[in-house]
C-alpha cells in the first residue's frame, strides 16, 4: 500500500515537471500560430481558433530570415567541423602522449573555459578591425571555433583516452604507421564521441549572440540571434512574428540535440572532465 | 618508433589548438587587462594612453558596481542553488528505471541545447505584464488579484530572471546527478535497505558520500558558468527595470553596446575574471583535490 503511494506520487511529480518543461516552448509555438487579435487578447485565448502560418510566410519574406538561418548554419556549421577536427588531433595526442607539456596544456584549456567570450570580444574587435575583418562570417567563424576548440579538446581526450591503447598498438605491429592506426582504428571508434564533440560546439556557435552582433552589422550577414534581437529593438515587439522566429532559431538544436543527446551526456559525465 | 619523430607528431597534433586558442583567447585576454589600465575610447582612438588605476579607482566609486556585484551573488546563489535541489530531486525521480524513461529524458532534458537569449524572449512573453499566460492562469485560479508585471517591477524582476534561470539550468544537473547516481552500485543500496535504513539515512549516508565528487565540480562549474551568462537577462531585461536585474557580466555589456568606453567594459571584464579565478582557487584548496573530478 505505501509502496504504491510512492511510486504514485513519483509519477505526478515527473509529470508536473513534464509540463513545466514543455509548456514555454507549446505556449511560443502556439503563439506564432495565432492571429494578431488572439496574440493580443486577454483573458487569453489558449488555442487558436483558426490556425495561420502568416507569421512564417512574413518571416520569410519581409524578414530575409532565410539568409540568417543560411548565415547561422554555416558559422555554426564551420566553426564546429573546424574546432572538432583541431579537437580530436589535439585531444589524440593530449590522451595518447605522456610527456612534460600534457599537464600545462591541459590547465591552459581548463583556464580558458573561465574567460567568457563576452570579455574578449573588445580586444578581438580591435585587432578584427585592424585586420579589415569586420562585418565578415569568416571572422565570427574563427573567433567560435577558437573559444570552441578548447573545451572540444578536453572533450575529445576524453573519448579518445576510454578507447584501449593496445587495438592502436596491434595495428602498429601488423605494419600500420601511427598516423594510419590513428585513421584506420582509433578515429573510427572514437566517431560517436567525436560527433558530440561536433553537435556540442554546433550548439555553442548557433546560439551565441553578443560576438555576432558586436560583429556583424549589415542586414545580409545577420545570424538568427541577431536578427531575433533586431526584431525587437525596432519600434515595440510583434509578439506572434517573434514567436514565430523563435520557433524557427530554437529548432535546429533541439534537433541535434535529440540525435546527440546520449553521446554529449557520456562525454560530459564519464572522463571528459578528468585529467 | 624514435623518439624524436614522436615529439614532433606530439607537437604537430597540438599546434592548431595551440595556436588559435593563443591568437584568439589568450593575446586579447592580455590585449584586454593592458586596456584596463589605458584610456580607450572608441570615438577617441588617437588619444590611447595608459592611466594607471584610474578605470579601477573610477568603478570601485561607483555604487551602480556594488548594486550589480549583489545582484550578481544573488543572481548566482539563487539560481545554482534552486537547479542543484531540483536537479537533485528530479534525478532521484529518474533513478529507478520505468516504461518511457529514455523519451522522458529526451522531454525533460532539452531546454540545456537552446540559446539563453532566446529562452529569455520566450519567458518574457509568458511572463508579459498585459497579456502574459502566467498572470492569466494566476488570475483565472484568483491566485492574484491583479496581473504582477514579473519583468518590468523592481520587487519581482530578480525572482522572474533567476526563475527563468532555473528552469533552464534544472536538466544540467540532472543529467549530471542521474548518471553519477547509476555508477552507484545498487548492492550497498540494498544491503543499507535490508538492514532497515530509512530512505533518508540511505539518501545522505551512503548516496551523496557516494557521488560528492559529482556533486562538487558540477557546483564548481556552475557557479563559474552562470556567472558568465548574461544571456537570459539581456534577453528579458538587458539590466532593468533600474538596474534590478543587472549582474556583472550584464553591466560589461551594457557599456560595451551603449557607452563605446573599451577600457571602462574590459576593466569590469578584468574584476569578473579574477573574482572567478580567485572563487576557483579557494574553492579547489577547501574541497580537497581528490574529491574533485576535475
């Protein structure tokens, strides 16, 4: 009998929380599918009435947001292919090697998850200038995968160090150099935790903001966080056409989320932060 | 294979990393603490000199520093402690396997992979003072009397942005709790069971013992995280209503986007950065280092 008021009250309380996690994101989404006057009405209107997809249509048109999400896919997209490739060499050689520069260069990447991008930004801005690199994906690019590979690395060791040394070293007798066992038997292995190596640094890049618009000014090099804030600096907030941009930004992680989930949760939990 | 040829694979396998993170993060690092100590200003550039600790004397004089360093340590406090007990329970939930967990996870866990400003454009929405859903609910149940405007009232705007906060960091550390709990193995559980624990004794006597290494750093990191995330509040109130929700890390980039003054935003960056590193270093000496899982 107690035993079965337990378990009942866990239950309620999961689903308590279920709806408390879910239900920010169904209210935005119902919102970007509401008319102007059930956006605006109160007592509110929880479901429309007559569903419209007018906010995306006007998203998409009036709004170049298809540019931004172009612009957010490839920085993200670059940014996270470059730091997880520099990650898993740097992080191979981090988890393989041990010599008297393992120890400094592993605190030098720990020391650098404390400096947030936020506080560099203005001397980076200073030298991108210099440079002419101002207003440029490239530049936004560069300076994601460069905070990026620092934690990507301490990641990625931590996958390569659970992956036995001897299948590497039976390679190396059978004939194979070190760079082709790396190729041929490590990295293969290793692929899930470099894929969340990969979706995790995505994530990063596609959400940040205060860089991007510190960066990027004109309206065609905008990544969607950007955009998003631009849609509320102008002249009051459209609530139903923000919603629907927020729909459409929060998606893309949710999705890689969803795919990588299980492998970001081992890298994160098991060795990642061991030295 | 010689050791030579090892050394340089060695150093070729770790230059890129190396060299960006040193281009990109350490040089503006120190780029940034030298302009602490200059005059640079973004529409006076070809006045830059250096001016000692006067960036420093000027923000420690300021009130506005101490009103956003205790926002900051309630911004911090209120919001670690809130996602570690919830976190904490939630994975307790989640501990004893059930039909579905796996989805439920999936459900529950993703709010971690969306962006913190976005998530602050969503809240303010429902938390909207005139049309908001949250005062509607609060309203139909005649919880208030009168719709409470969450972000724009001095009184409430910390509690709604630490709130936002919490819900947002709850599945961090639960996911870092659910898994440090499944590495505890279930015979000492039971056996404390058999000999007729209560759930309480076995909860604080054999579980946290247990997964205080977990516990410890998720905390270390946390704190240091959500002290450099400014992205929630710049999405709901960017530091308002009156500086009531202006941490930190929201002042430095209040001055960066409105005031144009670099070296008044890197000297606050400068004081952000040692507070942490000084946080780290006593933190790490109290816990001991084998208690960390770092």
């Amino acid at each position: 009998m107690r035993r079965k008021w337990i378990s009942l009250i866990r239950y309620l309380l999961l689903g308590v929380y279920l709806v408390f996690a879910l239900f920010p994101l169904v209210w935005i989404f119902l919102t970007s599918i509401k008319s102007p006057m059930e956006v605006y009405s109160f007592p509110v209107k929880y479901l429309p009435s007559k569903p419209t997809f007018q906010n995306y249509q006007k998203l998409f048109s009036y709004a170049h947001f298809g540019k931004y999400f172009k612009n957010s896919l490839a920085v993200a997209g670059v940014s996270a292919l470059a730091s997880t490739i520099m990650a898993s060499l740097a992080g191979y050689a981090l988890a393989r090697f041990k010599n008297r520069w393992v120890f400094p260069i592993v605190l030098l990447l720990f020391f650098v998850q404390m400096i947030p991008a936020y506080l560099i930004m203005i001397p980076q801005y200073v030298m991108f200038s210099k440079l002419g690199m101002l207003d440029k994906l490239i530049s936004v690019m560069l300076i994601y995968s460069g905070i990026g590979s620092a934690f990507s690395t301490i990641m990625a060791r931590g996958f390569i160090a659970r992956i036995p040394i001897e299948l590497e070293e039976a390679a190396m007798i059978d004939g194979c150099t070190r760079l082709c066992s790396l190729f041929r038997v490590t990295f293969p292995l290793v692929l899930p935790g470099l894929s969340a190596v990969f979706s995790f640094s995505f994530v990063n890049s596609w959400n940040e903001i205060f860089v991007a618009s510190l960066f990027l000014n004109s309206d065609d090099k905008m990544t969607v966080p950007v955009a998003l804030y631009s849609f509320i600096s102008k002249a009051g907030v459209n609530w139903g056409f923000l919603s629907a941009g927020l729909v459409i930004a929060l998606l893309p992680t949710i999705i890689v989320f969803a795919f990588a989930q299980r492998y970001i949760v081992e890298g994160l939990t098991k060795g990642a932060m061991k030295y | 294979m010689k050791p030579r040829r090892t050394a340089r694979f060695f150093l070729y396998a770790v230059l890129p990393v190396i060299a960006i993170v040193s281009f990109l993060v350490v040089y503006p690092t120190i780029r940034g603490v030298i302009m602490s100590f200059q005059n640079y200003n973004l529409y006076n550039l070809r006045n830059v000199h250096f001016v000692g600790l006067e960036n420093y004397k000027a923000i420690f004089t300021d009130s506005r520093f101490y009103e956003d360093l205790w926002n900051t340590v309630l911004w911090i406090a209120g919001s670690v402690s809130l996602q570690f007990v919830l976190g904490f329970i939630l994975a307790l939930l989640m501990w004893k396997p059930f039909k579905g967990r796996g989805i439920y996870a999936g459900l529950v866990f993703y709010p971690w992979a969306l962006s913190g400003f976005a998530i602050g454009l969503v809240w303010s929405w429902l938390m909207n003072g005139t049309f908001g859903v949250i005062n509607d609910i609060l309203l139909r149940f005649h919880i208030v009397k009168y719709p409470i405007h969450f972000l724009s009232d001095p009184k409430w705007a910390m509690w709604s942005v630490i709130l936002i906060n919490v819900w947002y960091g709850i599945p961090f550390f639960a996911i870092m709790i659910l898994a440090a709990l499944q590495s505890v193995p279930s015979s000492v559980v039971e056996a404390a069971m058999i000999d007729g624990a209560s759930a309480a004794r076995r909860l604080f006597q054999i579980v946290i013992p247990y997964i205080k290494p977990t516990l410890l750093s998720t905390l270390l990191l946390r704190v240091i995280w959500v002290m450099n995330f400014p992205d929630i509040i710049y999405g709901t109130t960017r530091g308002g209503p009156a500086g009531a929700t202006e941490t930190l890390s929201v002042y430095m980039i209040n001055i960066v986007f409105y005031e144009n003054d670099y070296s008044k935003a890197a000297t606050v960056g400068v004081i952000i950065l040692s507070i942490l590193i000084a946080y780290a270093i006593i933190y790490m000496k109290t816990t001991s280092y084998e208690e960390l899982e770092l």
